[in-house]
C-alpha cells in the first residue's frame, strides 16, 4: 500500500525569481521509501506524469494507494462512494493497481503528509537554488544522498523496501502517456502559441490547425503530412536557416573564400586599384541582382523657358477713337 499527496511552495530562485513550485510525493506505507516531483503545475498531467516517475524509481507499483478529495482524482462523492476522473482511473487501470479515496480523516494518511514536513525542514530549509533544473538536481540528490539512507529503527528504508519490492505490482512495457493535447492554430509568422510562449513551426502550415502534444519536459506538433512528429526544438533549428537563406537568397548562404570579393569580376587584379581610378559603383560578385543589366533611361533635350514681350506703351499718346 502507498499514499500520495501533493503540496505548493513559494519558491524565490538566486536570481530573483519567485514562482509556486507543486511538490509531488509518493511514499509506501511499510518500507517508508519516498520519491518526490516538482511540477509547475497541480493538473492531472503533473499527477500522472509524477506516478509514472515514481514507478520507474522503484520498477513497480503498490496494490493500492490512498488519495484525498482532489479534483484530478476525485470528481465528486455519491453518498459514500467517490466517483473518479475518468481519464486518472484510466490511468490506474494501466497501472493496475486500485485507487482508494478518504474524506473527513486527517490521519488517513499520515506517512505522506509527515514527508512534506521532512522536505521543508530538510530540502528546502537553507538551500538556494539556480533555477527549476537546478532545485530538482538537488531534490534527486537529496533523495539518494540523504533521505534513502536515513536509518529508522535500526533499518533504512532500502532494507524494508528490500523486502517489500516482491509484493509491488510489474510495470507494463510501455508506461502511460500522460500528454496533454490541444488543437491551436499557427499564426500568419508561422508561430505556435504555447503559455506565453511562440514556437516555429514550417511556413506550409501557416493558418492551420494544428494539434500539439505537450508532456512535462516535450513539445510537439502534428500535421498531415508530416510521416514522423519531430520536437519543436528542430524546428526552430531548421526554419532559423530556412528563413535567412529566403532572406538573403541561396547563393549568399553559402560559404565563400573572402578572397573573391578582393578582386573585380573576371579581372586579375585587387578592386582597390581599379576603384581609385573608376568612380563607377562595382556590383557585389556573385549577386544575381547585380547580374541584371539595368536600362539606361532617355535623355530629351529641355526645352528653354522664354518670357513673352509686351508692346511698349506711350504715357503721353492719344488713344485711338
């Protein structure tokens, strides 16, 4: 049998950082053995994701587990039955091991709830921590360096799990997918919107729906055409040089001996000999643009502004009757 909890810290990183980190425990009850995650988030994904973590740890799982009221276990109470999420009892039936929710006991669960109190006093009490890689490299030290060590009662909790670990239900062969997917829509720059964040994705699906996979440490994104998906990672990777060689043009995106550009088209001596004496402007080799013969544009002879004469009046004539 085991118990699982999960509880929110207000964690401020060296660089000034603050963010509500969700601290993930799963803890049997004989051997006492724990495993700890950290999550940004308290979904149903994170709780997944944090059991199959935890499985993995320990090459199986417990019969049972007990569980609280939460939403992502529990949607609501019929009486005294609980009625679970459809998608987590999925989840324990792949696992096959049974789910067992308490409500109104405090002390239903105490081992999980006594290990939050462990990792406050012991974890994160005097530690700082770079960013959220660094604090879960020192929660996996933590674990294997002190808290797997700790003797209680003679025995540490590797010994007790020792003897326990025959009685853990096996693992499938493939854990759960616990991925979250969602349909968004690719922008008119060829960007996927993700939590504040924008991913590239080929300028082929621009306007698209497209549906994406998002895990705990992955994103990806699916398209018809598309025979294997491929991480999000490649593709700001290939339409970074996708797009400056459509900027600059394929032949600039090649490499060149420096060289070249020291000496004229089809001439055999360096252009600064050829530029004291021409003031003509040297088009750049290997540019198609400047391969183009410009027209010369016709010259028409200006015409010479002339100033009409007026006929010279005299002040002291008659004028005619």
């Amino acid at each position: 049998m085991s118990e699982n909890d999960g509880s929110p810290y207000n964690v401020t990183f060296a660089n000034g950082h603050k963010e509500i980190i969700q601290a993930f425990s799963y803890v049997f009850v004989y051997s006492h053995r724990k495993y700890f995650g950290l999550y940004r988030h308290a979904d149903l994904h994170a709780l997944m994701d944090g059991h199959v973590q935890a499985f993995t740890c320990f090459e199986g799982c417990a019969a049972t587990c007990i569980y609280d009221s939460q939403k992502n276990v529990v949607l609501r109470w019929e009486g005294q039955q609980p009625i679970y999420t459809p998608r987590f009892l999925a989840f324990t039936a792949y696992y096959e091991y049974r789910p067992r929710a308490v409500r109104g006991e405090p002390n239903a669960k105490p081992r999980v709830e006594r290990s939050f109190w462990e990792a406050e006093r012991s974890f994160l009490n005097g530690r700082t921590f770079l960013d959220f890689d660094d604090m879960r490299a020192q929660l996996a030290h933590w674990l294997d360096t002190i808290v797997d060590p700790r003797r209680r009662h003679g025995e540490t909790s590797l010994d007790r799990f020792a003897r326990e670990r025959e009685h853990l239900v096996p693992l499938p062969r493939h854990p759960y997918d616990t991925a979250r997917v969602v349909y968004r829509i690719c922008t008119i720059d060829g960007f996927v919107a993700w939590e504040g964040n924008a991913y590239a994705v080929p300028y082929d699906h621009i306007t698209d729906i497209l549906p994406v996979r998002i895990t705990q440490r992955e994103l990806f994104v699916y398209a018809a055409d598309l025979a294997t998906p491929r991480s999000l990672d490649e593709y700001v990777a290939e339409q970074t040089v996708r797009r400056v060689a459509d900027a600059l043009g394929e032949a600039r995106t090649t490499p060149r001996d420096l060289a070249e550009y020291d000496r004229l088209p089809g001439a055999s001596q360096p252009s600064g000999a050829a530029h004291a004496s021409d003031p003509k402007e040297t088009p750049c080799p290997n540019d198609p643009a400047a391969e183009t013969t410009r027209p010369t544009p016709a010259t028409h002879p200006r015409p010479t502004p002339t100033t009409p004469r007026l006929p010279r009046i005299d002040p002291y004539s008659r004028p005619p009757r």
